[in-house]
C-alpha cells in the first residue's frame, strides 16, 4: 500500500503499514503470516503458497534483511538446513515505530 492510500484508508492494518514503511509485497506478507503461526522450511513456504523455490527464497531474504524474521540452521543428512521464524509481535511493532520515527526525522529535517 502506498503512503497516499494509507493517510485516506479509514482502516489501517499492521499488514499496510509493514508494506509501506518498509516496502514489502504481498509475497513477503503471505510468509510472514505463515511464520508467524509457526517456523518452516523454504520448501514448506513454497509449497503452501504454490511458488517456486527461488520466489520463496528470494522473499524471505528480503524479510530477513529487514527484521522479521530471523533463521537457525539446522544439520541433516543432505546437509545444511534452515528453518524460517517471525519475530514477536512486540518485536515487530518496536521495528515499525522505529522506521516510522527515523522517517519522520527525515521528513521534518528536509523540510527545514
């Protein structure tokens, strides 16, 4: 959701404001849904949403780098695995206050 579309929304979700402070897309949001009930595996993600491994993978790159959500390693006799899980959601809302002031601070400094 863009910054425009969520100053007229009447109703705001942490979903819109996850998008648009941090720009994450539908993807990302449908994982982290998932996440947030339980920890998974990419191949577990791609599976339930119906999206290749690579789309899966990408997705939770982006998430990771921004916070929500955090991977462990695991060893198995392929290999090395990693399983997938959302922050909290006191976590999550420190994250976007915090995004939501920093971005304040630099609207407020470039209309100086």
């Amino acid at each position: 959701m863009e910054f425009r579309s969520l100053l007229v929304s009447k109703c705001i979700s942490v979903n819109d404001i996850i998008k648009c402070l941090l720009c994450i897309g539908d993807t990302e949001i449908q994982i982290l849904e998932i996440l947030k009930k339980r920890e998974a595996t990419v191949e577990e993600i791609a599976e339930k949403l119906k999206i290749n491994r690579s789309t899966a993978q990408r997705c939770l790159q982006t998430l990771v780098a921004t916070g929500l959500i955090f991977r462990k390693s695991t060893t198995e006799i392929k290999g090395r695995k990693f399983i997938y899980r959302a922050i909290s959601e006191r976590e999550l809302k420190e994250i976007l206050k915090n995004t939501a002031e920093q971005w304040y601070q630099k609207v407020m400094e470039s209309l100086k």
